[in-house]
C-alpha cells in the first residue's frame, strides 16, 4: 500500500471526454463504465484527502455513491461508500468495518471527520485496515459524508449524460450519412474516426462487405486469429456484444445488424491499444441500427437492378439476348464488361432442394446467401464480371487472358470456390462447380453455358460433392452422362464386368484396379507390374485369373473397349 497524503492533483481540471474514460481501464468484477477513483479524487471534498491505496486501485471505476449502512439490503458494487465514525457504536473495530465493505465489493471507502466521538479509532487505524482489505480508505477533513456522496453522483452523471449526448450526437451524424445517399463503406469511414482502430462491416458468416481506418489498423485487424486466411471473419467462434477486459481480445467487439426478424451480418470494431468498453458496444449498437438501414436500402435497389440482370443473363445463356453487338452494349448499361474472352462458371448446390426437408423460406434464404457470397468473391477480382443467382445454381462469366490454358483457367476459378468455401463456408452448403471452354464472343455463349452444365453434372458423379471440373476433363464421360437411363447403364456394368461389379467380395475391388491399369498401359505386363508393384509371375497369375472371369480382353480388341467402357461407368456415381 502507498499513502498518498494531502495530494490534491490538478485541481479545477475538467473531466475527460467520454471517449478518454472509455479508454481507461475497467475492474475485473464486473463490466460496468464509471468515473475512475482518480478522477473522483480530484472532486471538491476530496481535495487534500489522505488517500490509502496501491497504485493499480486508483483505475478502479465508481458508478454510484452511498452512506455506509451496517447492514446493507444489497450489494455496494462500484461504490463509493461515505461514513462518519461519529455515527458508528463505541468500539467498531475499523479492521472489521473496512473488511465487510471490501467484501461487498466497494471501490472504495470515504472516511469523514477522521475521529469525534463514536467508535473508528484514528487515522492510523484506517490506514493499517486499509492495507490489510486492500481496499482503497479515503480520510478526509472539512466535508461531510453526505457532501461527498451528492458530489460523487453529480460526477457520474455528468460522465454518463456525456457520454449518451456523445453517442446520441454520433448516431444523427451516422442517420445523416445514410439519408444523404451514403453506403456502408461511408459509415465504417466515420465509425473508425469516433472510436479509433478499424471498423467492418461483415456478413453473417464473416465475408468483408465494407472495412475503413488506417492502413496499419487494418493490417493489424486482418492478421488476428479471428479471420481465417481468405480473408474471412470466423464468427462461429466470436461472441458478439462487450467482452470481459481481462481477455485478449478484449480490443474487438461484435454486434449484429438487425432489422426486424432479419440478421444481415455483423459491425465489427478492432483497437489494438485500448480495452472496447460498454460506451464503445452501446456506440456500435446504435451504429448497427443505422447499417440495418443502408443494408436494407441497398437490398431494396439491388433487388430490382437484379432482376433485369438476371434476366438479360438468362436470355443470353439461351442465345436470346439478341446480337452479340447489341447483348455487350446491353451487358455494359448494367455495368457488366462482356467484350472479351471468357469462360462460363456454374457452381451448383450438391443439396437437392426439390428433396429437402427445409422450409421454401430457408432454401431461399441460402440460395441468396450463395449467390451472395460468389458475388462478392468476384468483386474482388473484377468488379465488372456478370454473377447471377437462379433457382438452384449460380452462373458467373470469369474473364480469362488470351494466352491462358486450361490449367491456368482451372487455378484461377479453384481461387474463386476457396474463397466462397472460406475454410467450412460458415454453415454454407457445399457446392459443385462446372467450367466451359472459353469463348471469344458471346454467340457462343449458349454452347459454353451447356458445356458448364455437364461439367457440373458430371464431375459431381466422379468426385463427389464440392467437386471442381472443367469440361475438357470429362473425356468419355460425357459421352455417357448423355444416357438418360441410368439403368441401362448399370445393366451394361454388370454384364460387362460380371462379378467384379460389385463388392461383395474383398479382392474384386483390387482385380478391377489391375484391369484397368492394364488397359491404360494397352496390355504392357512389364509396366503395370511396376505400376502396381507386382512381381511379374504375380500379374501374369492376376491376367489369367481375370480372363476366366471376363474372356479372352488381352487377345480381342472389342471386348478390351467394352471393359473399359464398363469400368468408366462403374467409376460414375448415382447410377
């Protein structure tokens, strides 16, 4: 303990702004905002006050102030509590006195008169109790208990009615920036400067929609643990509202932008010098108010500019978008670039909705999403790529450079379906996507748009959900994906490959991986067996053994085309 005896501190300063006591640190008991008991020190009664404490106690806050009572109907969290020892029974033990208040959880005790008559003991005596509570003691001389107590209140409510006139006067700034046609981008702009550090505005799974403050803030947000490495903000594991100081992150706060029964994301505030207090969230929770405005506002107008966008794109995919001519000038009036080489991007939910048990309302609410979330993937890339979202599949057309290969075109999509997956999506849908050839001009638009499709299609059935194909890789298979039938074709499977269709049998998956290496290498023994690491004597013992079961494939030509064309099938899922 230190005694900091008749320091009367800068006396006649005013209280600090709002936002100065949001930055000082709070109590580890509860978290609440006040006046800290430094600033209550330079208060009028308590100028030239003894004052008994560790150095650390003097950050603590005060929200109210109360006379002692020996038997308290609740609690004296934050308080100030005042006492006169002229009005305590003969004989109170100060040490006994000083430990209750500290137990009920005061910021500190005011000690008026310092002796007279009643009980208390002297001065040392509340300094020595002081020290032993580790509760901050407070003699002071000249003023009564009462005074201090009014003057205690009177300082918390000038703080708190700052502080409301403060976030009251920043949300009719943040309404005006809305109503004067701003966006999201504005109001993180203006958000960064009242608080400081960097301010987002996300979706409700983390995609960034909007971000401003300095470049330095920013890099520091991004490169905390809470943004996974696309970039996207991980708010499956982020509480939303005021965090306990005592965290780490104790520098960021979240909170929802709701309007009526929607979620439309979340604020989000990152300083990386100061704690964010209840001041800070309250401020933020009114910021949210007005992005549920501007959210709702740009919803409203996209809905109908997204209308005519999709409907333009749907009759170009079907060649009715009229002359190649006329459809780029078209594209360009809605703010599309389609004058140039292109491939056409299906992405495919691999949830089938027609079969779900979901309610219309949800399916709508994730396709949206969906289409959402490739929106602003492409943005990112190139803002004048058309995105569309229909029924069950959205439909982007990716610019791709002249000189680009598949393998170029394959990684540059692959980049895209990272970032709309965003390491688990968020609760997304998984989805499969489909890449056509590219095109030169949009008269093959239609064909390219097909091509997608079956690329889609198809790959989903030989990789499974969340599959990446593009249509050059389909080869043969999309030749068979045309059969309607799917039971004609595993009739033709098992006729084809007998037993060897199926699994019941443990070694029939592994002879069926011979067949086929031994097909690939057109009936080279030598090199399937060093593909396959067999010895010689073990594959040609494994040939004979698959003539038995098939026919004669090594000799006949046809029959060798058929089993391959079995085993292709057989490699194709859903049949």
């Amino acid at each position: 303990m230190v005694n900091v005896a008749n320091d009367p501190g800068p006396g006649g300063a005013d209280l600090p702004a709002p936002q100065a006591l949001g930055a000082t640190a709070l109590p580890t008991r509860d978290l609440v905002t006040g006046v800290p008991l430094a600033r209550v020190l330079q208060l009028p009664s308590l100028v030239g006050a003894s004052v008994h404490a560790a150095p650390e106690q003097l950050s603590a806050v005060v929200t109210r102030a109360s006379l002692y009572a020996a038997d308290p109907q609740e609690g004296a969290a934050h308080h100030v509590v005042c006492l006169d020892p002229a009005r305590l029974a003969p004989g109170t033990d100060p040490q006994l006195l000083v430990r209750s208040v500290a137990d009920r959880g005061a910021a500190a005790l005011v000690v008026t008169r310092n002796g007279g008559t009643g009980g208390g003991g002297g001065r040392h005596d509340w300094a020595a109790a002081s020290a032993s509570a580790g509760l901050l003691v407070v003699l002071v001389r000249g003023a009564s208990a009462e005074l201090v107590v009014t003057e205690v209140l009177g300082a918390v409510l000038d703080q708190q009615s700052g502080i409301l006139a403060r976030v009251d006067e920043a949300h009719q700034i943040l309404v005006g920036i809305v109503l004067a046609g701003g966006g999201l981008q504005d109001l993180c702009e203006r958000l960064a400067g009242f608080l400081g550090g960097a301010t987002m505005v996300t979706t409700t799974d983390g995609r960034v929609l909007a971000r401003a403050g300095a470049e330095a803030d920013l890099e520091s947000a991004l490169a905390l643990d809470c943004f996974d490495r696309t970039g996207r903000l991980v708010t499956e594991r982020e509480s939303v509202g005021i965090r306990d100081p005592r965290r780490d992150d104790a520098g960021r706060a979240l909170v929802r932008i709701v309007a009526g029964q929607l979620d439309h994301g979340l604020l989000a505030a990152f300083v990386m010098d100061r704690t964010l207090t209840a001041d800070d969230v309250h401020l933020l929770e009114r910021a949210a108010t007005v992005a549920a405005l501007a959210i709702t506002k740009e919803q409203a107008v996209s809905a109908v500019e997204g209308k005519y966008r999709a409907e333009f794109l749907r009759d170009a995919l079907s060649g009715r978008a009229g002359s190649p001519t006329d459809a780029v000038a078209h594209a360009a009036a809605l703010g599309w670039d389609v004058d140039r080489r292109l491939v056409v991007v299906v992405a495919e939910t691999d949830e089938d909705d027609t079969q779900t048990t979901r309610s219309p309302e949800e399916v709508s609410s994730l396709q949206q999403r969906f289409a959402r979330a490739w929106s602003q993937a492409m943005a990112v890339r190139d803002p004048k790529a058309p995105v569309v979202g229909f029924s069950q599949e959205v439909v982007a057309l990716q610019a791709v450079p002249a000189d680009a290969d598949t393998d170029a075109i394959m990684r540059t999509v692959g980049e895209v379906v990272r970032v709309v997956r965003g390491d688990g999506g968020g609760g997304r849908r998984t989805f499969s996507t489909g890449v056509s050839r590219p095109i030169d001009s949009l008269a093959g638009l239609p064909a390219a748009y097909e091509e997608a499709l079956s690329a889609v299609s198809v790959g989903r059935q030989l990789h499974g959900a969340s599959a990446l194909t593009h249509f050059d890789g389909l080869g043969v298979f999309r030749l068979l994906s045309l059969i309607p039938d799917s039971a004609d074709l595993r009739r033709f499977v098992e006729e084809s490959l007998g037993p060897l269709a199926h699994d019941d049998v443990a070694e029939h998956a592994d002879l069926r991986t011979t067949l086929s290496v031994l097909i690939d290498t057109n009936m080279n023994v030598a090199e399937t067996a060093r593909l396959l690491f067999f010895h010689y004597n073990t594959l040609r013992y494994r040939i004979a053994k698959l003539e038995k079961m098939l026919g004669p494939f090594t000799s006949d030509p046809e029959l060798r085309l058929k089993l391959a064309l079995a085993l292709k099938v057989h490699q194709m899922r859903g049949i």
